[in-house]
C-alpha cells in the first residue's frame, strides 16, 4: 500500500490508507461511525499520526466528519432524483443493475419530455438532437474507443452533424422472421441468405388462401430498400417513390399477431422478439436487392436532457452500462446485441433460430443519416407508421415526404409527433 504509485509518484502511507477506507465505505463495510485513530493505527499497524492524517484526507475531499470528542463519521451525500423518460424494461431490469454504483440516486418515471433529465430512447432514426439532448464530452467517447471491447457501429448510430448524441448500450439489427411450415410447402429448397425481392414476390403468388407475404415491420423492409436504392448518397424523393413501387407489390400487414398465428410467411424485427417462437419460426437476413444487403436496426439508448442539472451523474449511469459484467447480463436478458463484442458473442445461441444471424448482419446496417435530411426523415418515420397501419396510401406518404423537402415547419411538427411516439418504448 505505501509504495503504490499514482501518476509517476509514490503514494505516502496516510494517502494509502486513506484510501483504503474510502473503498471500504463504497463497499459498505463502514457505513456510519468508522475506527477511532488508535483502532486504525492497530490495523493497519502504522502509528496513529499517520491514521490521523488518513482520516484528514478524507475529511478534505468530504467524505467523513470529524468531530471532537465523538468521532468520525461517514457523510451521506444527498440522495439525487433524476427523472428519467423510460420503458419498463429500462425500469425493471437495467436501472437495478446500476443501482449498486450509484446508491444514492432514484429514478422517477416521468412521461414528459420538458420534466425529463435523460430518455431512453429505442431508435436510429436521426433529427436535429440539439433541441432536446447533449452530445456526449469527446473524453469520454476516446475512452470508450480506446478500451477496443465495443462494436465500432454504435459510435456511428446517433453520429449526426459531427457529435454523437447517444451511445447504444445495446442493439439489434432489423432481418426477417419467417414460417418453415409454409415455406416448405411453397418452396421446400429456399434459402434464406438468397432471398431477394424479386423473390419474395414471387413466394407470394403462391401463398395458401388468406396468408399474406408479410405481416408486422413492414416498415423495416422498406427502409432496406430506400437505403440500397440510396446508396452512399442521400435519398432524394426518386429514390422514395422507387422504393414504395417495390413495397406496394406486396401484401403487407401492421400487426405482429397474424405471424405468430401462422397467417403470414413474413415479418421483420429484432432480436428479442425472437424469445417466444416456436419451433415453425426461424430467422433470415434482409432481402437482397440489385446485389445489395442493407438492413436498419433498432438500439436502446440513455440520452442526457440539455435542461438538466445532473449531466455528469447522467453521462456517467450511461457509461456504466458499458461495463463487462452488465453488458453480459444484457445479452443473456436477449434483449438486442451487447454493444460489448465479446459479451455479444458469449450470449449468442441456436437453441431455436440461427442466433448468430444477428451477428452476421451487423456488418450490413446502414444508417438514417447518411440518406435522409432531418425534416425527410422525421415526416417519413411518422408517415410510414401509418402507410403499415393503412391509414394513408403509398402516394400520400409519398406527397409527405416530398412536401418535407420544402416546407421546414412539417419537421416541427413531426418531431413533436416522433419524440411522443418513440421515447421510452420497450424495443
């Protein structure tokens, strides 16, 4: 202990075991009143000068009281309530697990943005951040970068206009569940990582009566298709209305349940959703298209309100998540992909769909803010939950996006529309 060095310089035996006790405080083996000098001196068998001085660093970096003729004892700080904009699963499962690091911090669930310190939001779709949020200090993403553990993709997730806005701590990339029941008895050969469009039009036309192609994120499917058709550039209404061509030849339906009664050989969505299938459901890539295998991907991150007085506090609970241990316990919860490479892996399995098919395709995801401008991307999240939920036509989700290019004051109105829709929702 008395020889430890701290920044190319020895630490003296006071400084040592100074601290010593403070981690015996985090650790809650001293809790109230700690060692009178002599007591300390005895343990730690140096004299009682030298504890003294221990229990005087402590008390300059406010961690214990002395006080004379009674003792000294351990300060409390303050416990913090940070309001925080979550889903139950955020609630129930992660906040626990910070819980021990952070003992003197509450969470209360609040449902409005403007009351909120940080919100957990499920999404990749990009707006302007800025309003709302703080991009994270440059330190702490060099940290992150620098530890070489994390998947490089979740520092490009909410990258928009330079400054990264959020770090998933999870993810998952969006692919396609199917039925082997059906697929056997309309194409008993199929293989999945060949799946094009083309052939899924082709799958369609020889569904049994009341099956239909597609039924529950449909949306994700066409998001693949104006990335692929995007390219590297950005997607222009061209691009949208080729895209929605496609899409409009299938049959599609909003709602998960026809697949899971096995009234539809398609759906899309991510990974935890796999949790309940049957042995007749398993798991294929993103269709290819022209060649190409693009595919969104829903994440699950902790963003800092730009209004609140607990930024560091908050920056820090968001960083804690990267910790190996919490980040095997997110996987094996399988609710996304560990941001964590290793933990990633470790929690893949092929009980009862090709797990690693989530692993494979995160080479293939693409991102919203490479192709869209804010104000196209927001009046198209909020647009196309409609086109899947049929109450808007191809052509009126087409004439939204297209009028977004001109009209600024549509992106006000969707963004209003997309935060209520879209923050703290379990994904």
């Amino acid at each position: 202990m008395v020889n430890m060095s701290r920044k190319g310089r020895t630490v003296t035996k006071s400084e040592g075991i100074a601290e010593s006790i403070r981690q015996k405080i985090s650790s809650g083996e001293f809790s109230e009143r700690l060692p009178t000098e002599q007591e300390l001196a005895k343990q730690y068998k140096v004299s009682p000068v030298t504890a003294a001085k221990a229990l005087n660093i402590l008390r300059d970096k406010g961690i214990v009281n002395r006080i004379s003729g009674r003792g000294t004892f351990v300060v409390r700080p303050e416990k913090k309530t940070l309001r925080i904009m979550f889903g139950s699963y955020f609630a129930a499962k992660l906040f626990p697990l910070l819980a021990p690091q952070f003992p003197n911090v509450e969470t209360e669930a609040v449902k409005s943005m403007e009351e909120a310190d940080a919100v957990v939001l499920p999404t990749t779709i990009p707006f302007f951040p800025g309003e709302y949020f703080l991009p994270w200090p440059q330190e702490r993403i060099d940290r992150l970068r620098g530890q070489d553990k994390l998947f490089p993709q979740i520092f490009e997730f909410h990258d928009v206009r330079g400054a990264i806005w959020g770090l998933p701590y999870l993810f998952s990339p969006n692919i396609l569940f199917y039925n082997k029941k059906i697929m056997r008895r309309i194409d008993p050969d199929f293989d999945p990582c060949g799946l094009t469009f083309d052939h899924l039009l082709e799958l369609q036309e020889k569904l049994p009566e009341k099956t239909v192609i597609f039924s529950g994120g449909a949306g994700q499917l066409l998001l693949s298709l104006i990335y692929n058709l995007a390219g590297e550039g950005v997607a222009d209404s061209g691009v949208f209305r080729a895209a929605v061509d496609v899409f409009s030849q299938l049959k599609v339906g909003s709602s998960l349940a026809p697949f899971l009664e096995g009234r539809a050989l398609f759906s899309a969505g991510y990974r935890s959703q796999t949790c309940g299938f049957s042995g007749d459901l398993d798991v294929c890539p993103m269709p290819l298209f022209r060649g190409r295998r693009v595919c969104h991907a829903s994440s699950e991150v902790l963003m800092v309100r730009n209004t609140t007085r607990h930024a560091e506090l908050l920056f820090d609970m968001a960083e804690a998540l990267f910790r190996s241990d919490l980040q095997k316990v997110i996987g094996t919860l399988k609710r996304g992909i560990p941001a964590n490479a290793a933990a990633a892996a470790a929690t893949v399995d092929s009980y009862a769909v090709r797990d690693d098919i989530f692993l494979n395709e995160i080479k293939h995801i693409d991102y919203a803010h490479r192709h869209m401008a804010d104000s196209v991307s927001l009046c198209f999240s909020t647009a196309l939950k409609r086109l899947v939920c049929n109450s808007i036509t191809p052509a009126e989700l087409l004439t939204e996006v297209e009028e977004s290019y001109r009209f600024e004051e549509k992106r006000g109105k969707a963004l209003s529309a997309f935060m209520v829709d879209s923050a703290a929702v379990d994904f």
